[in-house]
C-alpha cells in the first residue's frame, strides 16, 4: 500500500511539478534565443514565439492541481475567517460541491472541442492543437480528483466532531487562539483519561 502511495504522489508530482517545470524552462529558454536572434542578429524565430505560448499554457494547466492538492493557491478569506468552526465547515463543503459541478458539468464539452480541434496545426510548428489543449483535460481530471477528496474530508470531519471523536476547530489562518488551544487541551485530556479507564 505505501509503495502504492509513492508511486502515485510521485506520478503526480511529475505531471503537476516537473512537466510545469520544465515548460518554464522551454519558455526561457525560447525567449532568450528569439531576443538574441531578433536584436543581434535581427532575425526572429517565429517558432520561440509559439513555444513560449505552448509552455505558458502547459505550465499554467498543470501546475493549477498542484495549488489546490497543497492548498497553497490564493484564498480571499476576509469572510471566511468570521465563520466559527461548523460555519467554515459549511463554507467550504458548499464551495466545493459548487466546484465539483462545474468542472464535472463542463468536462465533456470541453474534451469534445479539444478532440475536434486535432484538424488544426499551429501556424509554425505545426503542432495539432488538441495536444496543445490536451492539459486542460488533465487539469480538469486532477482538479476533480482533489477537489473530491477534500469533500469526502470535510465529510468525514464532520461525521467525527458529531460523534465526539474529533474536535471541530476553526481556521484562522493565523496561530490558535486561546480559545482554541484550551478545546485541544481540554479533548486531549478527556481523550487520555477514557483510554485510562477503558485499560
């Protein structure tokens, strides 16, 4: 199971880190050669142009999953941080659900023109362009993938601060308050001494 895991995370990390990483090379790279080519030896390379367009998109698609998988893309959460712990719960379940439906809702119309596009080539290089816009659907795959798993998290949080098993604790997005650590404290301590009297 842990090599399972491995396999996967590593899978990912290669399509949502290292492909983007390497598009950004391709990028640079491209538009050093055409600044080069266009100012000193005052002939542009339309074909940096084009891999300068590709690897912006490529890089920008894939490495969107990444942000939502670490939870690391921007959040306006001025509002979200008024919300006690079972209203941020509700927050996000609701955001999220909301989410989900677009990305599933659009899914298939979006690989349909994808697919139809294959009877055209970009203009230089010519690369078919439903494998210029083929990330997108793996964007819209991996988005779906996190985006659910988040949801049944949520879920699974909420069924164990109903039973007891689990606090329910809201995000600041700043260090616990007072308040907050005496609940962990207070949880901990119940937690400890029912394991003490169960033994």
């Amino acid at each position: 199971m842990k090599t399972l895991k491995k396999i996967g995370l590593f899978l990912l990390d290669f399509v949502e880190v290292w492909v983007p990483t390497i598009c950004v090379a391709v990028i640079f790279g491209s538009f050093i050669v055409n600044v080069v080519s266009r100012y000193v030896f005052n002939s542009p390379v339309n074909a940096c142009y084009e891999l300068c367009l590709i690897g912006l998109l490529w890089a920008l698609l894939l490495s969107a999953p990444y942000a939502i998988r670490t939870h690391k893309n921007v959040a306006f959460t001025l509002i979200y941080d008024k919300f006690g712990a079972w209203g941020q719960l509700i927050f996000r379940l609701v955001g999220t659900a909301f989410l989900l439906f677009c990305l599933i809702r659009m899914f298939y119309p979006c690989l349909d023109w994808i697919l139809f596009m294959k009877r055209k080539k970009t203009a230089v290089l010519k690369i078919r362009y439903h494998i210029v816009y083929f990330p997108f659907v793996i964007f819209n795959v991996l988005s779906i993938c996190h985006l659910l798993y988040d949801f049944v998290k949520d879920i699974i949080l909420a069924i164990n601060a109903i039973s007891g098993k689990q606090p329910l604790i809201a995000e600041h997005h700043t260090p616990l308050t007072e308040e907050d650590e005496e609940k962990m404290d207070s949880f901990d301590t119940a937690s400890t001494a029912e394991k003490g009297g169960n033994r």
